[in-house]
C-alpha cells in the first residue's frame, strides 16, 4: 500500500442506492440519483473542473430522504439531502466555490 499523489481539492459523494418500494427504509436515492450523479459529472466535465472535484456514486449515506438524492461534500463533510436535478448548478457552485477550501 502506497498514498497516491492524485488529490482533489474537494469530492462529491452522490448517493445513488437503489431500494425496492416495499423497503422498510424506503425505496432510496435511486429514483434521482444516477440522475443528478451524471449531470454533475457531465457538468464538471463541461467546465474543466475534473481536476480539482471528483464527482462519484455512492451507496447509502445514511440519509434516505424521501424525494431527490443525498450528497456530500468532502473535506467539509458538509452533507446534503433532497438534491434534485434541478439543483445541480447550486451544488456544483458550492463545491467549486474556493472562498471554502480548508487549508492544504
Ligand atoms: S439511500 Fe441515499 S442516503 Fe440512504
């Protein structure tokens, strides 16, 4: 085992953990998901940010909302729920915004 010299400046973790609607837990990200995971990597993508934020999928985080998706944003460990496609530019501004980032 080795540290890797690849570091981001921050990394998105986007919850898309699918669950059958019967579930006691609910039926999960899912539904929302794979959608707002690929906008936001499509996003990254577009604006040349793949460098410093790693968007990845994830499995549970613990959140479970009842609409849209959870994500977190690391180092921050800033977390949050009910993320719809419609609030991928939101996030991806927050997560991009420098004012934030924790010494290096
Ligand atoms: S299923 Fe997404 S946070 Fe639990």
């Amino acid at each position: 085992m080795r540290p890797s010299t690849l570091r981001p400046r921050r990394q998105l973790f986007v919850c898309t953990n699918q669950r059958v609607a019967e579930d006691p837990l609910r039926s999960g990200c899912g539904a929302e998901g794979p959608r707002v995971f690929l906008a936001l990597k499509t996003a990254t993508l577009r604006r040349g940010l793949t460098r410093d934020l790693w968007i990845t999928a994830t499995g549970c985080l613990g959140h479970c909302p009842d609409k849209g998706c959870a994500v977190a944003v690391h180092p921050e460990n800033r977390h949050l729920v009910e993320v719809t496609i419609e609030d991928v530019n939101e996030v991806l501004h927050l997560a991009a915004d420098r004012s934030q980032d924790p010494p290096r």
